[in-house]
C-alpha cells in the first residue's frame, strides 16, 4: 500500500475538481498547472514511468496553452509537437494497456486544453476522466476511483454554465 501516492492522487483530485467550475479558460489551466504537479509526484511514486512522462508533456502543455490563451496566440505547430512527443513515449515507454489508456486520456486533454472552450473542455475531460480512471486501475491506484468525483464535477459545472451562451 502507498500511502504517499494515495496523498498525492487525492490533492490532484481536490485541485482538479476545483478548476472544472472556474468560468475563464485561463482560471482552469492555471488550477489545471497545480493539479498535473501532483499527478506527475504520484505516478512517480507508483512507478508508473510512461505516465510520468506523458503528464509532464501535458504540464508542459498547459504553460504553452496558459500563455498562448492569456496572449490570445494560435500556434498549433506546438499541438503537432505535444502528439509527436505522446506517440513517441507510448513506444518508448510502452508498459501494457496502462500506456495505452493514459495515452487515450492524455490525447482529449490536450485536445480540450488546446482548441477548445470551457464548457467543451468539459465534455471532453468526461471522456478523459473514463480512461484514467480505468488506467489508475492497471496500476493498482486504487484512490484513482475518485476520478469519479472529476467526471461529476465537469458534468455539475457543464450543467451549471448551460445557459450562458459566452462559454458554450
């Protein structure tokens, strides 16, 4: 039992949960930022290296996303790279169907992180949330199950932003 890991898993849910009911793109890629650091401190502690990776391309990702959204900037060269980068250590590192379905849940967060709105970030983090949450269960992480509180939060503030046309 990893008692560390379980900490770690449990404060990148509290913060994760949080952004998802933030109104501005840039307020949840900032909670976002926060929340990939413990990600990465608790997948390093349970060994899980092709996660590790995979969620630092993503954090590296979300200072990228952070700025070019703050700067309102397109650069999708960096999008292209952020793939590249993904397929190559889903080989490099492949570990068995954990690769795969961090690799899955890593693709819609970067898709949703880099193209789309708040409330489509959402949606997408919904599909996202169902294939880590399988992945927490390939590496014996088994405080991951509180994905489950992700996928309610990003479906509670979909719900709660519907209305306001600014954000869908």
């Amino acid at each position: 039992m990893n008692i560390l890991g379980y900490v770690l898993t449990v404060f990148n849910y509290l913060f994760y949960c949080i952004s998802r009911f933030k109104k501005e793109k840039h307020q949840i890629l900032y909670i976002d930022i926060i929340s990939k650091l413990f990600v990465i401190a608790s997948l390093w502690v349970f060994n899980s290296m092709s996660g590790v990776y995979m969620v630092s391309i993503q954090l590296l990702l979300l200072f990228v996303v952070y700025y070019k959204t703050k700067k309102n900037k397109k650069w999708n060269i960096g999008f292209i790279l952020s793939m590249i980068a993904l397929l190559t250590i889903a080989l490099l590192q492949y570990e068995g169907i954990s690769t795969i379905l961090m690799l899955l849940s890593s693709i819609c967060i970067i898709i949703g992180n880099w193209y789309l709105k708040p409330q489509h970030m959402r949606l997408i983090g919904i599909v996202a949330s169902c294939f880590y949450l399988a992945y927490c269960i390939t590496i014996k992480n088994y405080v991951g199950v509180l994905e489950i509180f992700v996928i309610i939060s990003n479906i509670s503030a979909y719900k709660m932003y519907l209305k306001d046309k600014k954000y869908n």
